[in-house]
C-alpha cells in the first residue's frame, strides 16, 4: 500500500461514496462538478493507495436486526482463547484487538433484544472476560 495525502476533492469523493457506494461514475461527476474521467481516475488511485479497501453491500435484514458494539476486558493471558470463541460466533460481525482500557471490540448483531441479552451472557461467562460494557447502536451518521 502506498503511502498518499487525501485533498479535498479526495474526501469528497469518499464522502459521496459512503452515501452512495453504487452511484455512477457520471453522478459522482455531476455532484462533484469534475469530469467523469477524473472521478475514475481518482478512484483507481484510491483503491490502488489502499484507501478504498473494498466495496460492500448491506442486506435489508442486516440494516433491521439490532447491533451493539461491545468493550471487553480480557483476564490475564485468555485473549487468544476468548478471540476463539469469539470468532465461532454467529452473532459477531467485527472482532477488533485494541489497546488501553479494553482489549477486544466486537460488533454484534441479533434478531431482538432478548438474542442480544443471550449473546451478551455468553460473552460475559467466558473464561477469561473479566468485564465488558456495550452499546447498543442506534443509527449509522457515516456510511
């Protein structure tokens, strides 16, 4: 991946985007009031800088379970064991390792309410979580 500054047109770009990942390569034109070449240009440089990483599509029925964020602090040594049975989980979207006050993040995602009560209880009884703290996500402000 190389190493790149973003200028405004840049972020732009990758504004529209997020609102719009499907739009054509005209619309973006229109809205960035550039020519459709520049906005493929830019793109491909993007992709090839390694700041657009992917493209992606969310499905109706991920936009309509409900969606938490969750903070886990791991006892001792019992990372890689709760990474583990973490990873085996259904529910789990996104499993981060972070530094500072928690050592895990992980998105999850349930059918209801009381799913996500279950799953949370089985994050909490695993060997080695010493505490977690979760939020539920409400609405996505960046896509």
């Amino acid at each position: 991946m190389k190493k790149m500054g973003l200028d405004d047109l840049d972020r732009s770009l990758l504004a529209a985007l997020r609102v719009d990942g499907r739009a054509s390569t005209a619309e973006l034109a229109r809205q960035l009031e550039v020519s459709r070449a520049t906005v493929t240009a830019r793109i491909d440089r993007l992709v090839d800088a390694g700041v657009i990483v992917g493209f992606t599509v969310r499905t109706r029925d991920a936009a309509e379970t409900v969606q938490a964020m969750t903070m886990v602090e791991v006892h001792g040594r019992n990372a890689d064991y709760v990474i583990r049975q973490l990873r085996g989980l259904e529910n789990v979207s996104e499993l981060y390792s972070t530094n500072g006050q928690w050592d895990l993040i992980v998105r999850l995602h349930a059918g209801s309410l009381a799913e996500l009560d279950q799953v949370l209880g089985f994050v909490r009884a695993l060997d080695g979580v010493r505490r977690s703290e979760t939020s539920i996500i409400l609405s996505s402000v960046l896509r």
